[in-house]
C-alpha cells in the first residue's frame, strides 16, 4: 500500500503538469484578427484616404492562460491598425491625421463549452473629424463568428480562431461603412 500512494501522486502531478502545459490558452492575434481589404476600400474616393488615426482602443481583457483566451486592447488596436493601413485609410502621421477613430470592446460572448465555438463580438467605433471635434460616424456591430470543430482538436485553439473572426467581422463591417461614409477629398 505504501507503494500505491507515491503512484497516484505521481500520476496526479504528471496530469497536472500535462494540462497547464498542454492545455493554456492563448491570447488573439492581431495578424490574425486584421482584414485585408477589398478592392473596392482600397479604390474609394474618400476624404478618409490617409488622413485616420486609431487614437483610442478600450475594454478589452487580457487573457488566462488557464482558463480562456481574449482579446487585449493592444492586440485589437494593432489589428486595427493593419486594417485601415491595408485599405489607405490609415495616416503615415498619426499628429497630422485629419480624423481620429476610437474603438470599444463592449461585449466578447464565449461559450463555455461545445463542438463548434461562436463568439460574438460587439464593438462601439467613433469617428471624430479633429478640427471640429465633429462626430462623423458612431456605430455599434454585434456580429458573431464560429470556429468549427474541423478548425482545431483543442477546445483553447478553437476558442481562439473564434475571437479573432469575431473581431476580424466586426473590423471588416467597419472598414465597409468608413469608405461609404459620404465624404469627399478636400483640396
């Protein structure tokens, strides 16, 4: 009987190790949350074409390697930035930026558990013109993604792939409406 004991705690604390090794969650990437933009984004003629700043990014969470991965407000900023820089709306300057953008994570919706994984994301955008202080556009996307079981075994993994389509969605829906935003270059 003495010999059973350090067995099972042997196995226990190998079990252990197995889960916090193999089994922690990582956070959303922003390469992977970005969206490239259409052609139709990258042709329009629009005041904006150049001349945005992400300014402000808020109220997203850093993740728990042990329990769920999330979305940090770094992550989603730079993504961000990646996706009005694909579609040339992003300012060289971000000082001399005509308008500035803010983003709000409001909500991240996660399942706690399943097969396939929707996550839905809802975020608030603000679009300022600088010299005014004049809000161009104010808008809230609740929009949902789901990673599928086919994605990836690990229930983590997928969770992942989730968020970062929950908020590659939500970015897409954005850069749609700031290119049909009725501006015009000024001269």
């Amino acid at each position: 009987m003495k010999i059973a004991r350090p067995v099972v705690l042997t196995t226990a604390l190998t079990a252990l190790l197995a889960v916090l090794l193999c089994g922690c969650a990582s956070p959303a990437r922003s390469d992977h949350m970005a969206v490239t933009a259409t052609p139709q984004q990258r042709m329009a003629i629009t005041a904006l074409r150049g001349n945005i700043a992400v300014q402000d990014v808020s109220g997203g969470q850093g993740s728990n390697r042990l329990w769920t991965s999330k979305v940090d407000n770094r992550q989603f900023a730079e993504a961000l930035t990646m996706s009005l820089a694909d579609a040339g709306l992003l300012a060289a300057d971000p000082a001399s930026a005509r308008y500035a953008l803010s983003a709000r994570m409001e909500r991240l919706e996660q399942p706690l558990t399943g097969m396939n994984l929707t996550v839905t994301a809802t975020v608030s955008y603000s679009l300022v013109e600088r010299a005014s202080g004049h809000e161009l556009l104010h808008r809230t996307y609740t929009l949902p993604y789901t990673a599928p079981f086919g994605d990836t075994f690990g229930a983590l993994d997928r969770m992942r792939l989730a968020n970062e389509g929950a908020v590659k969605v939500n970015i897409a829906a954005l850069a749609d409406d700031l290119v049909a935003l009725p501006l015009r270059p000024s001269n």
